[in-house]
C-alpha cells in the first residue's frame, strides 16, 4: 500500500474523558458565542433552538460518529486513514480525496481564525486598560477600526495566537491537546457560569427580556430561511468536515463507545451556546443597545455594556479570556490533522511538522488580516481575502467533505460491522440505517445549496 512507508507509532487518549473534552473544545469555538444567541433571538427564540436541537441530534451527531468511527479504523491522518479503509472494503484509493478537502479545510480555516483567535486575546488587555470606561458606541467602534486598521497591532497578536496553539500541539495528544483541554474546558465553565451570573444580577429585570429573546417560541419566524440556518449551524458547531474529528478519532482505543461520547459532546455544545446568549445579552439589553450579529456583537456592541456598569471592566476581563479559551481549544483542533499528516508521512517529527505546518498558516494569515487594511481594496472572485476564504471553506469544502463522509460510511462500508462497533439494537440500526443512507445526505445537500445561494 502507499502508506507501507508510514510512521507506525500512534498516539492515543490516555482517557474517554479526555478525548471528550478536547472535541468538545473543538466544537466549542467563536461561532457558538456570538452567532448562535443571534440566530436563536432572530429566528423564533425557542422554535429555533428546538429545531437546532433537533439537527443537532439527527444531522451532526451521526455524521460525528462516523467520523470518529473511520479515523480509529485507520489510525492514521485522516487522507490516509480514508484511502487505507476504503481499500480494505474494496472500494478505490480515490475516497482519500474526502480526507484532502478536509484536511485542506482545517488549514485554510486556521488561517483566519488565528485572526480572531488574536482580537480576542488582545482584548483582554484593552478590557484591562480601561478603554471600555464610560464608551459610548461611536468610542468602541473607533476602537475596534483603530484595532483592525494597525497592521503591526493585528500581525503581533496573530503571531502570538498561533505560537500558542503551536506550542500546545507540539507537545503531543497527551501532553498538549488533552492536557490544554482538561485545563481549558473547566475553565471555560467556570467563567460563563460567572459571566451568567452576573448578567443576572446585574441586568435585572433584562435577565427575563434576555430568556424571552431567547427561549420565547416565536413559529411564525421560523419560516425556510430560519430552519436552513439551525441545519447549516448544527452540521457547523460540531467541527464537522474539517478532518479534526477523524484525526481525533485515529488516537482513540476500541474501548470508547463512541454513541455515548457523542451524545455528551453535543449537549455540552449546545449548553455553551446557550449559556453565552444569558451572559451576552442581559448586558445588551441592560443598556439599550441592539444585538448586532457576528464580530459587531463581540467587539462593538459588548465593550459599551462593560464600560457603562459596575465591575464591567473585570466582567470585560473575564469575557475576553473566556473568549479566548474557547478560540484556543478549536485553533488547536485545526492545527492537530495538517500535523498528524506531515509526522506520518515526512521525516518530520512531532514538533518539526508543527512548525513547519504552523509557519505557512501563519504566513497565510497575514493575508487574511491585511485585508481589512492595506489589502482592503484587492479582491478576488469580488471577495476580499479573508471574506473569500471563509466562503471556500464553509460554504464548499465542509459541505462536500461531510457530505462524501456519510456517503462512504452509510454506502462503502461493511453495515454490519458498524452496527457491531456501534452495539445498536435491530431497531435502531434501522433508525441509523434510515439516517445515514438518506436523511443526512439529502440534508447536507441543502446546506452545500443554501450556501452557494
């Protein structure tokens, strides 16, 4: 076989509880802390969160077990580990190509999410120095286009940010990524139980305004538009399509029963996202402001919330390196495929292919971030830099790769062995049966042609 040459030596999860909590992180990330509060307030409040559930359920948590079903069969990257197991089920070497977007996928998207990854960090200082005391909106959006239009400031923490991440992964599976997310995890728990809190004592009666925003069944909103964004949002919260799940799955043990863990994983998701939109906005509507959607609602809207309240510049604090802890354990879950590909199939060791790899997404990055200054009038396909990547890869190359994901998994491999692996009853296997051969293609589908349109 191609991969004969390949390193043999594989690393594992030291625990289930390990594993789980790094692809929690994974999943908990940017997007779940402020777009999905926004999308939930502006699509039918709880109809929303309903139907998200729902897909969350159906949609993402089977195609997240395949994932991780197909990387432990192949304990390998996840190219290789798709190309090694679609031999050994008669099938051609050609279905390594749902690996390559995939793992193609995770390196374009760090690229820009160390971007982010790097405004949030650096907020925490700006938090700290008080630039929020007493802000109006005209004084945080001046300083937030200040932020993006100095390219030395933008460059310093993306740099910073990825020599983070960089660092993690380089120590290992262990020693790095379950170590970072055994530390990481709690410590986001913590911090959003404290955020919540005070949002709730603080607010006052906007905590209730806040739930209702939320949580109030509004049916007459969740009209096409509303039901297509739970299902693009679900397939998206859970890291899916990128390769990080199967290079997650390639160090788990056949011990793991990976139902049970995904399932877990998928809650824990979806409570984060739903604890950041009580600790986001109570605050918002404390203080009269709209619940702007995307970046706007981070590092706008927030900002005049923390600096127009009691204790708002230690709130701030606390908010930015909770927003920082999460863009972390997902950075690194990005890192962790290109990695394992360059440690198994170059000379490189472990901390080589994590410089290595984490240079050239560096270098990439700062394309992203000169778009938002020097680079703001070049354009490509009508798209700036970072604008045109994040299309490419949320709208196609996720899309694509789970879509020849659940394909190969529900039409390529032996259904018997998966019900074993799996331990589903003969109904259930039914259910899954139903699910994976055609539910979930069909869905993915949509989310491929909504995001085109």
């Amino acid at each position: 076989m191609s991969t004969g040459t390949m390193k043999k030596s594989h690393s594992q999860w030291s625990s289930r509880m390990g594993f789980m909590l790094a692809a929690a992180g994974s999943a908990v990330g940017l997007g779940n802390i402020w777009k999905f509060p926004y999308m939930a307030g502006q699509m039918g409040g709880s109809a929303f969160v309903l139907t998200y559930l729902l897909f969350m359920f159906l949609i993402g948590l089977p195609i997240l077990v395949l994932e991780w079903l197909i990387g432990r069969r192949g304990q390998k990257n996840p190219i290789h580990t798709m190309e090694d197991v679609a031999v050994a089920e008669g099938h051609s070497k050609s279905w390594r190509w749902v690996g390559i977007i995939g793992v193609v996928g995770s390196f374009l998207i760090l690229s820009f999410y160390s971007v982010i990854g790097g405004w949030a960090t650096d907020y925490i200082f700006i938090a700290a120095k008080g630039s929020f005391d007493g802000a109006s909106g005209a004084v945080t959006q001046q300083i937030f286009d200040d932020f993006r239009g100095n390219v030395s400031h933008l460059l310093t923490w993306h740099t910073i940010f990825m020599a983070i991440t960089a660092l993690i992964v380089a120590l290992g599976v262990g020693a790095g990524l379950e170590r970072a997310c055994k530390l990481m995890m709690p410590g986001l728990g913590i911090l959003l139980l404290i955020l919540v809190g005070y949002a709730a004592y603080a607010s006052g009666p906007s905590f209730g305004v806040a739930c209702e925003f939320l949580f109030s069944p509004n049916w007459s909103a969740l009209n096409g538009t509303a039901i297509l964004a739970a299902l693009g949002h679900a397939f998206f919260s859970l890291s899916l399509g990128m390769g990080i799940m199967m290079a997650y799955g390639s160090y788990l043990g056949q011990d793991v029963n990976l139902l049970s863990t995904a399932r877990t994983v998928v809650i824990l998701d979806v409570i984060v996202a739903v604890l950041s939109g009580l600790a986001i906005f109570p605050l918002v509507f404390a203080n009269g402001l709209p619940p702007a959607v995307g970046e706007g609602l981070i590092f706008v809207t927030l900002p005049i919330a923390f600096g127009n309240m009691a204790g708002g510049a230690i709130l701030g604090i606390l908010f930015f390196i909770f927003l920082t802890f999460a863009a972390l354990t997902s950075s690194i879950s990005l890192l962790e495929p290109t990695v394992e590909l360059l440690e198994e199939k170059t000379p490189l060791g472990r901390k080589a292919a994590t410089i290595t790899s984490s240079i050239v997404i560096w270098a990439l990055g700062i394309a992203c971030l000169l778009s938002f200054n020097l680079w703001s009038d070049v354009k490509l396909f009508d798209k700036h830099i970072f604008d045109l990547l994040d299309y490419l890869t949320s709208k196609i190359m996720l899309p694509v790769t789970g879509l020849g994901t659940v394909i190969f998994g529900a039409w390529m491999m032996n259904q018997k062995r998966i019900r074993s692996e799996l331990n589903l009853s003969p109904f259930w296997f039914s259910v899954w049966t139903l699910l994976s051969r055609f539910v979930i293609p069909v869905a993915v589908i949509f989310i491929l042609v909504y995001g085109l349109m």
